[in-house]
C-alpha cells in the first residue's frame, strides 16, 4: 500500500472518482450482493452434503458474516474460517464445517480459472504472451495439485485431519450431479463477479475492452489469494496496475479501479457487520469463551454448567 501511495497520481484519481456515475456503481453492488446470495446457496448445497441442514437465510447470514471478516484477516477470503466457526455452532464437527467451507472455495476457484482460460483462448485482442502464460501456468499448477491430492493424502493417511479431508473429496466426487448443478452456480457466481469490474469500468471510463476483463478479474482474484495482506489490499491495486499496463491504461486509472471494486466488497461487508453486531448470532469472542478448551468437554463456561447440572 505505501508502494502504491508513492507511486500513484492522485490528482488523477481522485478526478476518476469525481465522474463517477453513482447509479452504476449501485448496480454493481446490487450484482455483488446477489451473487453472494448465489455463493450462500452453493455453500448450502455442499453442507448439505455433509450433514448441515440449515436453512438458506443461516447460510446467507453467514456469509456476510465472512465477507465482514474478510476486511481484517489475510488474504481475500480470510473470512473463511469466520464461516466454519458459525456453521460447526457448538455442533461438534468442526472438520465437517472447514471442509464445507473449503469445497464451495475451490468451486468458486476452479471455475473462475476455466472462464480465464476461455477467455484467453478466444480473445480476439492482442494479448501479451506473459498474460496468457500466467493464465495457463495457473491453471496447470491447480490441475497438478488436484491429481497430487489423492496420493499426498495416502502418504498423509496417518494424520486425522488429512485423511477425512481426502475422504469428504472422493464423498463428493461420486455424486456427479451435486459437482454439476454447483459448477454451474460457480460459473453464474463469477461471471457476475467480471461484470462488476466492467460495469465499475464504465463507470469511471477506464478504457479496457469488455473481453479482457473475463482474464484480468480470475488473475487478481488469484492474487489476492496470497496471504501476505489484510484482505488482498495492496495486491489487488498492484495486480490491477501490472495486467492494465499492457493496455496503456494509467497506474492512476488502474488504481482507482480497484479501489472502486474494493469500495464494493466494503459496502457489502456493512451488511455482514450488521448482521454480527446486531443479529441474533452468538459473537466469536462469546463463543470462544463459552467452548471446551482442548478434547476435555467440561472446560470452558458452558462445560462448568453442564458438569454442575
């Protein structure tokens, strides 16, 4: 961030943000929150899977409640494990509810890299070579570490936690029709996700050709899958700047992008933060408080009410 601060004009972009089209912008997070509705429902249908029964609104909630969270841990998606902590809900089966959690990510991954691959594939534009090989050599890396899974978790088998990892995966692997009908929604998911960035293009008249966004959006949400910032901040704007540079799209113009988009996911995540200061869901803190310390269940606040009734 203090690299970028250096760097960027920002005379230049507190002018793009001058001309913005506040209508647009509203369009682009209504489409944002509608496609975490979609994500919710995704993720219900994995922990469906595994046992969870909870109703859609639950699932809902609880992803806002990520998206919060994902403002103050690493990486992108560090609200994750916001998630899993909600869903196992006192309920025992915390690896159930991590696996839940990991699964409908790696939808949403796999399918973000197969529409980058597409799109670099039948781009009519002039595209730089390092661009699509990135493109390809992330998708490769990804097939490679899915064909490698199966074999580390037999030589792994000795660890708990890796083996019923690998166990949840063939679980799925065998209902076809689940991975389907969830590629499907991944796909919806994240084309919505590409048309955000376009529309917040249009907003502020970033001048890059509506198929290139298809390869740019995967690539920097890949980025900022690195865990080496607060919610890929920093990263995002960096990413944005170095995949726009080909185009002759300024670094002032390719930050404010990403601000812009980034200005979405913080208008969202308002929703979560109501959701976890008001609704009627235990806080994390409360929780932490209130579950066994360790395997020994009558730790911990609740664990002394159990024991002394």
């Amino acid at each position: 961030m203090g690299w970028l601060a250096w760097r960027a004009d920002w005379r230049q972009i507190g002018e793009s943000f001058s001309h913005i089209r506040l209508g647009v912008w509203f369009l682009a997070l209504g489409m944002y929150i509608l496609a975490q509705v979609l994500s919710a429902f995704r993720w219900q249908v994995f922990a469906r899977s595994f046992g969870f029964g909870q109703s859609l609104a639950h699932f809902v909630r609880l992803y806002f409640i990520g998206t919060f969270f994902n403002l103050f841990l690493p990486t992108s998606v560090g609200g994750d494990v916001a998630r899993a902590w909600y869903l196992n809900s006192g309920s025992g089966r915390k690896m159930a509810a991590a696996i839940s959690v990991f699964v409908d990510r790696l939808s949403g991954v796999l399918m973000l890299l197969g529409l980058a691959l597409v799109a670099s594939a039948a781009c009519m534009m002039a595209v730089p070579p390092w661009v699509t090989a990135s493109v390809w050599a992330s998708a490769g890396a990804t097939v490679l570490g899915l064909l490698v899974l199966p074999a580390l978790g037999r030589f792994l088998a000795r660890f708990d936690r890796v083996r019923r990892l690998v166990e949840a995966t063939q679980h799925l692997a065998r209902r076809p029709r689940l991975i389907l009908g969830t590629s499907v929604l991944s796909i919806v998911i994240q084309a919505a996700n590409v048309i955000i960035l376009w529309i917040l293009g249009l907003a502020i008249a970033v001048p890059v050709p509506p198929a290139y966004y298809w390869i740019i959006v995967p690539m920097v949400s890949l980025l900022t899958l690195l865990p080496i910032s607060v919610n890929g901040m920093g990263v995002r704007e960096g990413g944005m700047v170095l995949f726009l540079a080909p185009l002759g799209v300024s670094e002032a113009a390719a930050v404010s992008l990403a601000f812009l988009w980034f200005s979405v996911f913080t208008a969202a995540s308002l929703l979560g933060a109501a959701i976890y200061l008001f609704g009627s869901l235990p806080r994390l803190e409360e929780r932490a408080y209130d579950e066994p310390v360790g395997s020994d269940s009558d730790q911990g606040r609740a664990g002394q009410f159990r024991a002394a009734a």
